[in-house]
C-alpha cells in the first residue's frame, strides 16, 4: 500500500471490478427477486440523506515544497478525528443546527434513473490528522540544509490536518437489489456503488521548522476514485435508514501549506463506514 504505483493500479481495479459486478448483481435479482417494488414512491424519483462517517487511512509520502524547503516525509500514519458521540456531543454537535457540520458527516443528493440504478452526488465530509510524536524516514532540505535519517514529527516541527474538512465531492452511480429482511412494511435493498470526484479540503498546516502558519483557504487539491456497498432500509413512510462501505484512493498533488505559496502532495488509500437518514420525494 505504500507504494506509488500499486495504490492507484488498486483502486483502479477495485473500481473497475464493482462495475464488472454490477451486470451480475443485476442478474441475480432479476432471477431471484422482481424488480423494486413499484408503489407510492415510483413517482418519487429524488432523494436526499443526511449523515456521519468514520475513516480509516493507509500510511504515505507527504512531499512538502516551497521557497526555503523541499523535503519528504515516508510512510507517514494519519487518522480520523471523530467528534464525541456521549450524550453532551450528540446535543452540542449531532443535533445542533448551528454545529451540524463539525463532525464527520455525509451529505448526498440521488436521483432514480431507473427502477435498480440510482445516480447521486456525494459529499463526504472525513477528517484526516497526521499522527504527532511518530517517527519518519525524511530526506530532502530545510533552509538549506540536508534532511536524512529519522525525523520525529513533533508539533513544534510540522502539524498536518484536513480537519476543516477532507472533503471528497463526487458522482456515484449505484446498482441496487430488493432484498427481503425486513417484511413489508420495512422495504429494503441491497447496493454497489461506483464514483469518481475532486477532494476539496481546508487544509489545517502548521510548519514550524520554517515559521509559517496555517492557509485557512478552501482549495481544490486532487481526486478520488472510491467504490462501496451498502444497505438501505425504509422506516416510515418516505423515510429510510442507509449504512454503507466504502474504500477508496485519494491524491492530492496541489495541498495548500502557507499564505505564502507554500505547497504540499500525498495520496494514500481510506476506508470509510458510515450511517445515514434520509427522505424520498
């Protein structure tokens, strides 16, 4: 996974073995199981949902270039920054109007193209956190001078967050089956998904080894390609609950580092769980 040219063969095949699978998926459930049902909400083609994540990263290279530095940390580990979910989170953050975007969360808008395919546009809002106090192999310059050896990456040095959001906007295209678990008064399916879209972060980057602060800037900085799978199951009426897989890989060569012109690149692979409320209309 650390590796330049085997994350991006990976999640190109990932994404092309979901879309393999979806003739087969198809298939199956017209051999096993009708079409979706067709009801009340046949007419009903949109679809919006509301929702939180929590992610997972591979380690990576982080390039950082600029005037006074250009230099390489290997194989860096980064996490998630989850908001507390107890209860005095869940009121302050979750269901909070006016703090409903701090946490992770997941925002997606579909349309029924037809009765088992579904086109959406996603947003998914992780947090990606450069893990303090680990050690690195790091080689390049600083002011000047050689970098070699092993670098511990304490917060005086370097901080490196996509905390205000490593926010991955795309379009999925989803393959979806009737499944029967829940009787029916709990329609539910089954579902693949496939997308493609551009990582959009606000990057939160502190360099103290050359005395810059953060750039507070939303900046498109790569892409993504990611494939997943789920499941959606309608509690009342138009309003359903939806859990879903994703995997993924994500390069960004254009990260925002400084005011000052000051860039940085990684990629790396994720994986994704999230847990949605939506509504059909």
């Amino acid at each position: 996974m650390k590796t330049s040219a085997s994350i991006p063969l990976r999640a190109c095949v990932l994404c092309v073995a979901s879309l393999l699978a979806l003739p087969a998926f198809s298939q199956s459930a017209t051999a096993e199981k009708p079409a979706i049902a067709k009801s009340n909400d046949a007419a009903k083609k949109w679809s919006v949902y509301w929702g939180w994540n929590r992610a997972t990263y591979s380690d990576g290279d982080i390039h950082f270039s600029g005037k006074d530095h250009d230099f390489t940390l290997r194989s860096v580990s980064a996490s998630d920054m989850p908001t507390a979910a107890g209860w005095d989170g869940i009121t302050r953050f979750y269901l909070n109007p006016s703090a409903i975007t701090i946490p992770q969360t997941n925002v997606r808008i579909g349309y029924q193209w037809s009765d088992d395919i579904a086109i959406a546009l996603n947003l998914d809002h992780m947090k990606y956190v450069m893990s303090q106090n680990q050690t690195v192999a790091i080689e390049g310059q600083i002011k000047g001078v050689a970098q070699s050896g092993q670098k511990v990456l304490t917060a005086d040095f370097l901080t490196f967050e996509h905390t205000d959001g490593l926010n991955v906007l795309s379009i999925e295209v989803e393959k979806q089956r009737t499944l029967d678990l829940f009787g029916p008064n709990h329609r539910s399916k089954g579902f693949l998904v496939a997308g493609v879209g551009v990582v959009i972060p606000k990057s939160n980057v502190a360099m103290g080894m050359v005395g810059r602060e953060r750039n507070d800037e939303f900046h498109v900085a790569g892409y993504s390609l990611g494939v997943g799978a789920g499941l959606e199951v309608d509690v009342w009426k138009d309003v359903f609950f939806r859990t879903a897989y994703k995997m993924g890989y994500i390069n960004m060569p254009d990260v925002l580092t400084s005011s000052q012109g000051d860039k940085a690149s990684h990629h790396f692979n994720y994986n994704e769980l999230l847990i949605a409320v939506g509504v059909r209309f």
